[in-house]
C-alpha cells in the first residue's frame, strides 16, 4: 500500500511549518511519527524539519509512515457489510451479536478482527481506528479511519459534537410525551462491572427522543444521543419508566424480541478532507422490522 499523504499550500509568509502543520491538527505525536518512524514532510518537493520558514504558495506536502497492525488481535476473514468507503473512511454495517471490538467474553469474531483481515486481503497497512462503537447487541452503523491522523480529526469532531447519530429503537410502554429529552449522570452500578445507572456523581448525559408511532404495549421512537456514555439511550429510557424492548438487563421484556431492540440507522458528519456534509444510513434489521407487524 503506498503510504497515507496530504498536500497543501501555504497561505501565509513567515509561518513556521510547525505552526503551518498544527493549524492541520497534525499533533506533536504525529510529528513524532512521522520523524522516527519512515514519513516525510517536503516542501517545494525537498525534506525539511518543522523549524523551516515557509512562504505564501508554498507547496507542502506530508507523508505518513505505514502503520503497523496491533499484536494484541488478530485478523479474522468476516463477511462485513460495507456501507461507505473512500480513502480515509470505511463503515461497516454491525449485525446484532456481533463486538465492535474483541472481549474476554467474545475474543473472536468482531468486527474489528474482521477489518484486520479485510486490510490485510487488500494490502492495508493500518489497525482498527473504531470511531463510533456499538454495544454487542445493537444493530447499525460503525464508522472507522483507515489511518491516526483521520481518527484525530474525527475524535476532535466528536468532542466538539459534529458527528451525528440517530437511533431507531421500541420502548416499552406508552409514552405521555410525543418528544423528550433525559439529562441524567450516569455512572458505573457500584456491585457491578457492566451495568450502568443514573447517579448524582456519574458523567454527565443527555438523550434526546421522540415517538414515531405508539403501539397498544411499546412505541417505536427517534433516539439521538448528545453525549456517548455506555449503555446511554439503554439508561436513559430505563430511567423514564419505558426500558427498551428485549433488554433484559435493565427491564425490558423478552416476548417480542431476543436482545435490544435499539439500531443506529443514521450517521452525519462533514468528511474531515473534503468538508463534504456525509449522511450514511443503515435501514432496520429483520428483527426490529417484525415488531412493526
């Protein structure tokens, strides 16, 4: 695979290339990386260092070092369904019963295990940069960079709440309020290592929902998440009195459907690169469709 690299001009005499290159929110690792590790920052087509004046029109030019695939898992050939996939960009539909990433329970068979074995099928030197992850049991959209420098930019998106995901799910219940929003802390359950709760010191969290259509016994509704905490939509709705439907660890009843009955169908974010606005949907899986008859 020929290595990852970015070309710009530059806008402005007497700029160090240093502060020309954390302008692109390449990082001081980044730099690190690219110096020790086989990259190259050319300017005008010859190597210089970060010390180097540049000029207005300059051509600057950064190619990162290949990356090197983790140790820690291994790849594995899964059929993944693709959804969107460019240069720096690939997401992957999540089945329901399937990791995002490798577990003690579930060492095999994630969706990351199966990235590392698609790149290596194709010649892609890089790890599984997992930007938006799933619970085991919820269906839909898992976004992934094929590289660091794309993680960083998507990571700083997120903290600054510009990566959009929508929720289709069926709460338990029926709802007084068409529309809704939970702000609750949650925190870790102090006798247990996987179940969270709403609690006065937890982090702060915020859901905000609306129902699509009442049923007699649940409502199929709109979840979008401002914040990412674990199990957050699965706490939240718990909280309000309407547990998702098949979620038996907090409340939700098994006769209609075997796990959580909660699916990211809608992903929207400006591409880091080309700031094109990027709407990428994942319709319902077969299981969640059969509540709906």
């Amino acid at each position: 695979m020929i290595p990852f690299e970015l070309n710009w001009t530059a806008d402005e005499d007497g700029m160090l290339l240093r502060t020309f290159l954390q302008k692109k929110s390449i990082s001081k690792r980044a730099l690190t990386d690219i110096k020790f590790a086989g990259g190259f920052i050319l300017v005008n087509g010859a190597e210089v260092n970060v010390r180097h004046v540049l000029k207005t029109g300059d051509a600057v030019r950064v190619i990162f070092p290949r990356e090197v695939p983790s140790d820690s898992m291994q790849a594995e050939r899964i059929a993944l369904h693709v959804l969107y996939e460019d240069e720096v960009l690939i997401a992957i539909g999540k089945p329901t019963g399937m990791n995002t990433i490798p577990s003690r329970e579930h060492p095999g068979g994630s969706l990351a295990a199966g990235l590392l074995g698609l790149y290596e099928e194709r010649g892609i030197a890089a790890t599984a940069h997992i930007i938006t992850r799933l619970d085991r049991d919820t269906s839909g959209i898992v976004m992934v960079a094929k590289n660091r420098y794309i993680h960083h930019l998507l990571s700083e998106m997120q903290k600054k709440k510009l990566v959009f995901r929508r929720y289709e799910a069926f709460a338990e219940g029926v709802f007084s309020d068409e529309n809704g929003v939970v702000d609750a802390p949650i925190g870790r359950r102090d006798d247990s290592i996987i179940e969270r709760i709403v609690r006065p010191d937890g982090q702060i969290a915020r859901t905000g929902y609306r129902v699509l259509k009442q049923y007699a016994h649940f409502a199929h509704i709109e979840v979008k998440p401002e914040t990412g905490r674990t199990h957050q939509i699965r706490v939240h709705m718990a909280h309000i009195g309407h547990p998702l439907a098949g979620d038996d660890l907090y409340g939700g009843h098994l006769q209609r459907i075997k796990r959580q009955a909660l699916h990211c169908g809608h992903l929207s974010f400006m591409h880091p690169l080309t700031g094109e606005e990027m709407n990428i949907v994942m319709p319902m899986p077969d299981d969640m469709k059969e509540m709906l008859n």
